[in-house]
C-alpha cells in the first residue's frame, strides 16, 4: 500500500469534500491517503510517505482578495516545510498538485521550478465555472490511449508555466496537465478539480490514477 499525504484547506473551495475524492480514486489504485490542514504540521519534518498530494489554498493573502478570511488561511512557507518537501523529491518521491497548488506557498521563489508554473495575480483567470472541453496528448503513459472528455471545471488561464514544461491534456489552449522529474522524484500538476463534479467525470478519476501511478513508479525515472 502507497502512503499518501494530503495537503488540503484554503478559501472559495469545498476542499474537505474535494480532497476526499481525491482519497476515494486514489485507493483505487492502492494509496491510502491521510488528509490535514496542518500544512506547516504535517511538513515539520519529511512524512514517511511516497507521495504528497497538494490540493490546498494557502498563500500569503496580501492583496484585498478573501480579507476577511485571512486570519484563519494566511500562509507563510516556513523552512521545515520547504526542506520537507525537497527532502521528499530527493528520496524519490511524488508530488501530486491539483488545481489551486499553482496560487500556493507564493513566499517559495523554488516552488514555481519544482511545480513547473503559477498563477499570477492580476494575469492569471479563469472563466466562470462550466463545461470544458479537454484534449488528451500522446506519448506519455498518463495520457496514452485516453479520449477527450468534456468536464465541468474551471479553466485555469495564461498561468506563467516554465519554459520546457509540456502539456499532456489542454482546455482552450491552456495547458491542464504536466508531468516531470524532479530532482530524483516526480512531479505532476492536474488544473482542474474545482469541485467535485471534477472528480465524477470518469476520465478525470482515469487520469488521476494513471498520475499517481506514475508519480510512485520506482522502476523508470527516466521521465
């Protein structure tokens, strides 16, 4: 059995119900996975796990977004949490990050490099929650042999991705899915989740299995 951990909480997201999903596919595949808020907690020192799965919101809230939550969401990336989470990529472990990963820990210049791209407040968008057409890539274990489906999500737009990373699913041009090595482990971001009407669409909870079989394989880590 994979142990997991999953980093879940934040604003303007059903996160206990999404994050419960995801540890519903993820057993599907022989991970089980322990859920926290405790960010900072959980990541006091390296969890013995083989996979840390973000699926939170939680950044430094310093514009006038979300103010009046910001007592209980604010976040700073404290050290031990940062080395934790290298520490973990260093033994080869993965690291599954969904939907809003990409606003987190935006103190932690290195987690744009490790995540392969952010959101950029006063760039990034989405469109208003509805149905999103998303196109399967080739060449890729993740992806191979899948359909496109249509999904309602979110369609996370004009994030600042790093040169080099390829997509392996798109939605209106914008890329939904990447998978990458990093350091000696494996890293790979999903865009959409939103809800859980995310999690219903049986080729989303397809890909999210093949993802994090990838992300625990052992065997290749050539890419």
């Amino acid at each position: 059995m994979v142990r997991n951990l999953i980093l879940s909480g934040g604003v303007a997201h059903d996160f206990p119900a999404t994050s419960a999903a995801l540890a519903e596919v993820l057993a599907e595949v022989g991970v089980r996975s322990e859920i926290t808020e405790d960010v900072a907690g959980a990541l006091a020192e390296p969890p013995e796990v083989e996979l840390i799965t973000v699926n939170a919101f939680r950044w430094r809230m310093d514009g006038h977004d979300f103010a009046d939550q910001r007592d209980r969401w604010r976040f700073e990336t404290p050290p031990a949490a940062r080395t934790a989470l290298l520490d973990h990529l260093d033994r080869g472990g993965g690291l599954l990050c969904v939907h809003t990963a990409s606003l987190c820990f935006d103190d932690w210049p290195e987690w744009v490099e490790i995540l392969g791209g952010a959101w950029r407040w006063g760039r990034s968008y989405h469109p208003p929650i509805g149905p999103a057409a998303v196109e399967i890539g080739t060449g890729h274990p993740i992806v191979d042999g899948l359909p496109d489906f249509e999904v309602i999500d979110e369609v996370y737009t004009d994030l600042d991705v790093v040169p080099g990373v390829e997509p392996l699913a798109t939605a209106h041009g914008q890329p939904m899915l990447w998978a990458r090595a990093v350091r000696h482990g494996r890293v790979a971001y999903d865009a959409l989740g939103h809800d859980l009407r995310s999690y219903e669409n049986p080729v989303h909870r397809e890909l999210i299995r093949r993802t994090a079989r990838w992300l625990v394989d052992r065997v290749d880590r050539t890419g």
